[in-house]
C-alpha cells in the first residue's frame, strides 16, 4: 500500500474503534430503562398505577405524544399511535384508560415503520402494543 491509500484505512480503523468502545463501555445504570420501546411487567407491577393510560403517561409520556399531521387539511387532527392488544385493533389512545393494569404483561411502542410493516398502512402514527396476561 502506499501512503496515499493507507490514509482512508487509517480513518476507518480509528472510527470503528471509536464506535466499539463506545458500544462495550456502555452499561445500564438503573438511571434509563434497557428498552425505552417496552414497558415490562415488573414496571407496571411497581408502578401501582391502576391503568394502562397512567403507566404509560408516568413511565413513558413520548408514547402519547402527537406524530405531528399525517394530512396537510388543516382540519385533520394530528396523529396519534393507535393501540393494539394481544395484536387485535382496540382503538385510539384513550382506550388505554379502560385497561387496567392487573391484566397487563406488556406494553411496547411500535415506530411509524414498524407498526406499519406488522400491522399495516393505517398505523403511520406509530402502534402501542399490548399483551395481556393469559
């Protein structure tokens, strides 16, 4: 190799190193939780929340939050996650206060693409993923 062509190896082998450090020294403290899209059943348990609404409004408000317009018609609400439990349509966020904690094993918070990809096209808002205790 001549010294023109070591220089892009050079770069590439101190980025990658970098980037596997950074990775490996990474440790969960207890501070955040491992997975920010999942809400375990040990966090709803201690919680002592008694809906799926308040769990979620407490331990993971961003689920809730508007996805901005879906639509540029004004009149067109902004979009919202839709819920899914057990993977059957249950509606829009609101019926998260219907569902009360004690049943819950889950709760997951499906992006845009993932919940379009599992779900289909009407899920550009993103999906909240229920799975109950059976």
């Amino acid at each position: 190799m001549t010294r023109s062509t070591k220089g892009p190896w050079i770069a590439l082998f101190c980025t990658a190193s970098l980037v596997l450090s950074a990775c490996a020294s990474h440790t969960n403290d207890g501070s955040s939780p491992a997975d920010a899209n999942l809400i375990t059943s040990a966090e709803i348990d201690s919680s002592h929340l008694s809906t799926a609404y308040d769990v979620i409004h407490k331990l993971r408000p961003q689920y809730l939050m508007s996805r901005g317009k879906l639509s540029l018609d004004p009149k067109d609400p902004p979009a919202l996650p839709r819920v899914y439990v057990d993977d059957q349509f249950y509606g829009d966020a609101t019926t998260l206060r219907g569902l009360l904690t004690g049943s819950l094993e889950s709760i997951r918070y499906l992006s845009s693409s993932s919940a379009q990809y599992k779900y289909g096209h009407d899920n550009a808002a993103g999906v909240i993923a229920i799975v109950t205790k059976h």
